[in-house]
C-alpha cells in the first residue's frame, strides 16, 4: 500500500472530520503527530475532535501545541480561550485572551469570547438584543412605571404589609438613580422591618436571576434549565424566571415548552413587555408570524418606547413579504435607539430584498458606523455590491468581514462566488474549500463548487460535489438545479429532465428551474407545467426577478403550443423585466464603443514582440455577436485532435474593460502581465493540447487588444443573417449580465448596428488577423467552408471536424443541444414566423 504523505494524511483526516469519522480522523491525525509532534493543523484538529466528544480537558494541550507551533492563526487562539471557559479556567481563558491581542488579535470571535469572560465574572448583563436574542435582564420598575409613580407604589406595598416588595421597588430606582433621596430614605425605613404574615417572597435573590442569565449567555443550557427548575419551585410566582426559562428553553428547542413558560411568566405578570416580546421570537422560529407580531404588539402596548419590539417586529413582517412594512418598523426601533446597529443592517437586507440597492448600501454602512466590527454587514454589503456587478468591491467587503470574523464560513463561500464571476475558477475552490474546512457540513459551499467545477470543465466532479451537498442537505433544490446543468451540458438531457423535477418537487415555485426545465422539454398541451407555471404568473406578490424568469419559460410552452402572440408577449413583457432589472440603458454600450475606438492608438503602441519566444499553447478566439454559432463553430474546431475548447473565457473582456474605463493604463508592462495570466489561465484548460479556444463571443469588442498581447492568436469572426441574429438575441434569457441590450429589440438592432460599424473599424488595421466566417454558408456548404477554416488555423485536416456532433466536451451555452445535433440548413429563417408581431423592427438592418 502506497504510504501518505503529511499534507495527503491530513487532507484525508479532514475529509473524515467532515463526514462524521471520527475514528478515522483520530488515526490519521495521531500518525502525522507521531511523525510531526508539533504539527499545528493536526493538533488544532485532534483538539477539536477531543471538544466535540465531550473531552474538552484532552484538548488543551493540543490547542496549546498548536498555538506554539503557529501563534498567526485566530481559529488556533479561539478554540484554545473557548475550551478554557468551557473547564471554568476564567482565569487562564482571560491571560490567554489578553496575550493573543496582544499580538493583534481582533474581530467579532474574539469580541464574543471577551464578553463570554465578563459574563462568568458576573458582571450585569445589559439586555442587548443581537439577531433576535430573547431579553434577559434583571426587570426593573423602571422600565414600566414613571419614577413618582414608582414611590408612590413601593410606598403602598410598604404600607399595605409587602416590605419586600417595597424593597425591591425603591432597589430598582437606586438602580438608575443612585442619589435619590426619596428611594435612599423609603428604603432605610424598612432595613430590619419584620416581613408580615401576609407578605411572601416571590423573586429569587438578584445574584441567583443573575447567575441563571451567565449560564444562558454563557451556552450552558442543560445547566441552566436545570438550575431554573430548582429556583422556580422555590419561588414559583417569579415572572422573571419562567422568562429565563422560556429564552432557555428556545435555545434548546424546545420551543413548545419556550410558549408555555412565557405564558406562565404573563400570568403572573400581564404587564411583561420582556416575556411578549421573547415569545414573539419563540412564535417567529415556529413560522407563526402572525401570532409573533400579535405578541410584539402587545409588548408595544406594554412598553411604547421598546426598540427591540419594533426591531423584532420588523424581521417578522419581512419574512411575511411585507418589506415597506417591515422597514417602518425597524425605523420605529431606530427613532427609539438610533445606534441599533442590526436594525440598519436588517433594513439594508430588506431594501436589498426591494432592488433598492445603494439605498441598502447605505443602511448597512451606517450600522458599520455604530459597530465598525460588524461583519455580518460587511458581509451583506458584499453580496449587493456583487449584484451591482462591482466584484472587486464586493470580495472587499468579504474580506473585511472576514478580517472580524475569520471563521465566517458564508464569507468565504460568497467570495468564492465572487471569484468564479470573475473567471478566477482555482481561487474561487480555495474559497470554497476554506468555507469547507470551518462548517464542513455547509451544503451550499459544495454546491457553488459543483457550479465552478462545471466551469472548468469537470462534469463529472461537479456532479460529485452536488451529490455531497445533497447527501448534507436533501432538500437542496438548488443542488438539483444545478446538477441538471451539468448533465445537459453532457448531452444527458433525461437525466437533465429528472434533476429538475426533483428541484421543483421540493420547490414548486423555483422560477429558475422552470426556466431551465422548459429549455430541455417539447411540450404538447397535456403537459403539466404549464398550468403550474402559469399559476405561478398569476400570483401576488412574486418578485420581479422570478415573474422575468417564468415568462420565459411560458414564452417557450407557448411557442412549442403554436401560440405565437402569446410567446411574443411575453418575450415582450420579461425582455422588459430584464432590463430593468438589470438597470440598463443604451447610452451605457453607445458610451463603451466609443471609447474602444479612442484607446486604439493605445493599443497599438503596446504591441508585443514575441519573436524567438515559443508559446505553448495558442489560443483561438472565436467571436461575433452571441447567437451567430460561435459555439457550432467551437464545436467544429474542438474535434480536431489538437485542440482543447474552454468555452467562454472572460478574461479578455474583464482586463479590456479595465483599460476602456480608464480603471488600468494600457503600457507595455501591463499587456506583457495580462498576457502571462492568460496564457497561465489557458494552461489550465489546455489538456495537453497546442490550441485552445476561446469562444466569448464579445471579444469582438476588443480585438485591439487580443492583437497587442497575442501576435501568434488565431481569430475567427462568425457572422450569420443580420435577423437571425438579432431575434435569436432577443428570446433567450441569458444568466450573464452583460447582455442588456438584447432584452429589447430596438437597443438589439442599434446594438448589432454598433458591432458591424467596430467589425469595419478594425477591418481597417487588423484585416490579416481576422478569418471571417459565415454560419449560413457554412450550414450551406459544411465541409468546404470548414477546410478553409482548418486551413487557417494550420492545422492538419481531419474528418472529425465534419461530425462535430459527435464532440463529447461539455457545451455551457444555449446552443448546446443545437450542437449535438447534425448542422442543419435553415436555422436562419426561423425567425420569420414572428414577422407578423415585430411591427417592422428589422428593417433597419437593411443599412447594416
């Protein structure tokens, strides 16, 4: 048997961590111990294999080895100061704590364990609600009664024969007001008064209240429901420990019984704004929103001025939907504690919900301005700033929730979605797998790897990695989703059909994978989808992103129906949808073409000269407008024994913008160092091949470039019937946001103009580098106009290049299934059956 190295035996006793063995894990981290003693990943992981059965002494002196060995790493420090406190060592938890930050440790892990240390010092917890917390504090009359009106009372409770509840009162105001002379007199008239026979205790000692709420804060559950128990059959009239008790109780789960103790707290005391408002959360968790608002508002009536309310109130009417609602709320709450952090982050989640995206930007770099070390909204303002399509910004922001917070499993998942958008594929695994290693069971975090491993051209992997988020999380839609993807790439268009049912059976209303299920069905009018899709159309409240996608899914059952009209409108109607969505305007592409023109003379100065330097794998680029078969194209080119298809590269496009914006200079230096990086990124797709494609068809726009950094690239220019082209633009639905144009087919025919007038510009300086191409002809006339193209790319002919059909790669755009079929004559004119709708739009194609 082949011996494991360090670095395999622990990849391998990682990937048994995750899965749950244990044993295994065990064996292998001891063998790398026993050949590394101080190895600090081993270490840190047998620590905390030796924490999570219970074993929490057994850990220390890995923890510890693992710190010594690598002092740089904050997960080695915060396991070590939680085990601490785990053991009750408060003293060394806190000497371990100041020495790490002595050393620059910082963020939200270390915060939480530092205040975790205040808590088992008994210090007074503040009531502060973070996330919909239940509120613990010791109660005071305070909160309920005005000051005079509480003198008023301890006086009569005093009088009445209840001198401890007098007590207790006048204790509460010294609370607050430490110097009131009223409370300090009431309260020395009663030291040594002797209680009545009607008078009897009915709240704990305020050490005991206090000690319970350490334990709560401090995540000793079981202990504290046990000590809860106790304290209440001593004092079972004690509203505030059935409110203990009911927070305990939710955070175990047991949140039928979390009800019943609220309600016990309310029958003693029906004026507890506290124990409404924790029920209110208790009712949320159980998906009762109704009854959870119905307990906020009577927390409100109780007690108007209470944010917390408000706040939770606010996450209630979200999950309803009700998002104009919801943000009233959270502004109540923040009109009573403007630096209620959560409640701006919340809100900036709600407008984000809206669409309102630089309003959320703002709501969430507010609550960064209360608390700088708010990860959660660093985090959130990521993702929005990834939906403005500013990826740079957004892997920003992931990073500085993650500088907070550095075990925060979704930030490093979300940049690793953010690293795929910009075609960083290997870094986006990294990503994945660093999410991976902290919450090994985060399904998503596999899923978003199956997506990029079908990126680079691994189906088969990526299939993997969908089945192991499934086998986390069996009702992941998503997964199903996407493991229909990857199996339409490959052709296997069944099992395609099966994956997507199986998302909607779990998910009825998921418009994407309607969407996606329409693309590989021919429906006749028995087929089920339709009504169920068409239900869906017809319900309120669907947002705009998922009425877009279900109108072109029912643009297509309508098309296969032979109801023309009807498809039209509604390609009509999510074109629409799209480009507002997508915050699209014409002027934006107008803008960009012309200054592409203007860099030109750029571009040429920076020419690179490779004579003497061989390149080992020469790219191809393949381009034109989307939908003029650049892919049929690719697929023609891929067959041929030398070359490898990587399918739509986007790096071209990302460093050609950069240099159009103005963002990046175009010198020497720069181009020679996009051109090693793309030659490096190639190298990763080649498959041992000295030709690589790459077919993002709107690399037309920067042939300039392409021509700068790489005089030894082939350049194939598709063309196809100028109609053909703007209507097939038209009815597809793209996940790439880079198409806004098309959405409309006005902005498709000016755009198409703007491509033919760029492919004349460079037809002017660049004519003997660009192989022109035609579709139709090559639909007309395949082997004759495909021995040109071999002939140019100088190759040696082979027949497989006739039968690209028969090409096994993974084909990731809408003509996939079009390519697995023999190339056929007529596709062209199949736009002419919608002739009768388009009023005449195409007409001015004529001038192109």
């Amino acid at each position: 048997m082949t011996e494991l190295t360090i670095d395999q035996a622990l990849q391998q006793g990682v990937e048994a961590h995750k899965a749950g063995q244990v044993q295994e894990a065990d064996r292998l981290y001891t063998a790398i111990l026993k050949a590394q003693p101080k190895h600090p990943d081993a270490n840190h992981n047998m620590g905390v294999l030796a924490v999570g059965v219970g074993k929490v002494q057994e850990a220390l002196p890995f923890f510890k080895t693992a710190l010594e060995a690598n002092p740089a790493t904050a997960q080695f420090w915060l396991s070590y100061i939680d085990a601490l406190i785990k053991l009750e060592k408060l003293a060394d938890a806190k000497a371990v704590l100041d020495q790490a930050k002595s050393k620059g440790a910082k963020g939200d892990g270390f915060d939480k364990l530092e205040q975790r240390l205040k808590d088992a010092g008994q210090e007074p917890i503040k009531g502060k609600q973070v996330a919909s917390e239940p509120q613990l504090k010791q109660p005071n009359i305070l909160d309920t009664l005005k000051l005079d009106q509480a003198i008023s009372l301890a006086k009569k409770k005093a009088k009445d024969g209840s001198p401890e509840e007098a007590k207790r009162i006048y204790q509460d105001i010294l609370t607050k007001f430490p110097k009131n002379k009223r409370a300090s007199d009431g309260l020395k008239g009663l030291v040594g008064r002797p209680v009545g026979k009607a008078s009897k205790v009915q709240e704990p000692p305020q050490a005991q209240t206090q000690a319970l709420i350490n334990l709560y804060s401090q995540g000793q559950l079981q202990q504290a429901l046990q000590e809860a128990g106790t304290l209440v059959q001593q004092f079972p009239q004690s509203a505030i420990l059935f409110n203990i008790q009911g927070a305990v109780l939710k955070g175990l789960g047991q949140l039928d019984a979390s009800v019943e103790a609220y309600n016990k707290a309310l029958a003693i005391k029906p004026d507890n704004a506290d124990a409404y408002n924790n029920m209110g959360v208790t009712l949320q968790e159980q998906g009762k929103l109704e009854e959870a608002i119905e307990a906020y508002n009577k927390a409100l009536a109780i007690k108007p001025n209470y944010a917390e309310a408000y706040y939770n109130m606010g996450n209630a009417l979200k999950d309803q939907g009700k998002l104009e609602e919801a943000i009233e709320a959270y502004n109540k709450a923040l009109d009573i504690k403007p630096d209620h952090a959560e409640a701006y982050k919340n809100m900036g989640v709600t407008l984000q919900d809206q669409g309102k995206l630089e309003e959320a930007i703002e709501a969430y770099n507010k609550a960064i301005i209360i608390k700088p070390d708010n990860a959660e909204a660093y985090y959130n303002m990521g993702i929005v700033l990834k939906d403005q399509g500013k990826l740079e910004e957004a892997i920003e922001a992931y990073n500085k929730a993650l500088d907070i917070k550095p075990d925060f499993a979704e930030a490093y998942g979300n940049m690793g979605t953010a690293l795929a958008d910009q075609g960083k594929l290997e870094e986006a695994i990294e990503a994945y797998n660093k999410a991976l290693n902290i919450k090994p069971d985060f399904a998503e975090a596999y899923g978003n790897m199956g997506i990029v491993l079908k990126d680079q051209g691994k189906p088969v992997e990526a299939i993997e990695a969908y089945n192991k988020s499934l086998a986390i999380k069996p009702d992941y839609a998503e997964a199903y989703n996407n493991m229909g993807n990857a199996l339409k790439e490959q052709g296997k268009l069944e099992e395609a059909i099966e994956a997507y049912n199986k998302a909607l059976s779990i998910k009825p209303g998921y418009a994407e994978a309607h969407r996606n299920l329409s693309l590989v069905t021919k429906y006749n009018s028995d087929t089920a989808q339709i009504s169920e899709v068409k239900a869906l159309l017809q319900r309120t409240g669907l947002n705009d992103s998922d009425r877009c996608k279900l109108l072109y899914t029912h643009a297509k059952m309508q098309e296969d129906l032979g109801d023309l009209s009807d498809a039209f409108d509604s390609y009509v109607a999510g074109g629409g949808l799209r480009q507002t969505l997508l915050g699209y305007e014409f002027t934006q592409d107008e803008h960009l073409f012309g200054r592409i023109k203007q860099k030109v003379p750029q571009f040429k100065d920076v020419a690179l000269n490779v004579t003497g330097k061989p390149i080992t794998h020469t790219p191809i680029f393949i381009l034109g407008m989307p939908r003029s078969g650049t892919t049929l194209v690719e697929q023609i080119v891929s067959s041929h024994t030398e070359v490898t298809g990587a399918g739509e590269l986007a790096y071209v496009s990302q460093f050609g913008t950069k240099l159009v914006a103005g963002a990046t200079s175009p010198t020497l230096k720069a181009v020679s160092v996009f051109r090693e990086r793309y030659l490096t990124e190639l190298a990763k797709r080649a498959e041992g091949q000295a030709f690589v494609t790459d077919k993002m068809p709107h690399n037309f726009r920067y042939i300039a470039l392409i021509c700068a950094a790489f005089p030894e690239a082939k350049i194939v220019h598709v063309q196809r019937n100028a109609e053909a082209t703007c209507w097939s633009n038209f009815k597809h639905y793209f996940v790439s946001k880079d198409l806004g144009y098309s959405y409309d087919l006005r902005d498709t025919v000016k755009y198409y103009g703007l491509y033919k007038d760029l492919m004349h510009f460079w037809s002017q300086s660049y004519s003997d580098r660009i192989y022109n191409l035609d579709y139709d002809k090559l639909t007309e006339d395949q082997e004759s106009e495909t021995r040109g193209l071999i002939e140019y790319l100088e190759l040696n002919w082979e027949d497989a290049c006739l039968a690209p059909q028969n090409n096994k790669r993974s084909v990731k755009t809408a003509s996939q299934q079009q390519v697995r079929q023999k190339v056929y004559k007529g596709s062209s004119q199949a736009w002419r059956k919608y002739e009768p709708f388009l009023g005449g739009v195409f007409d001015g194609l004529e001038a192109y």
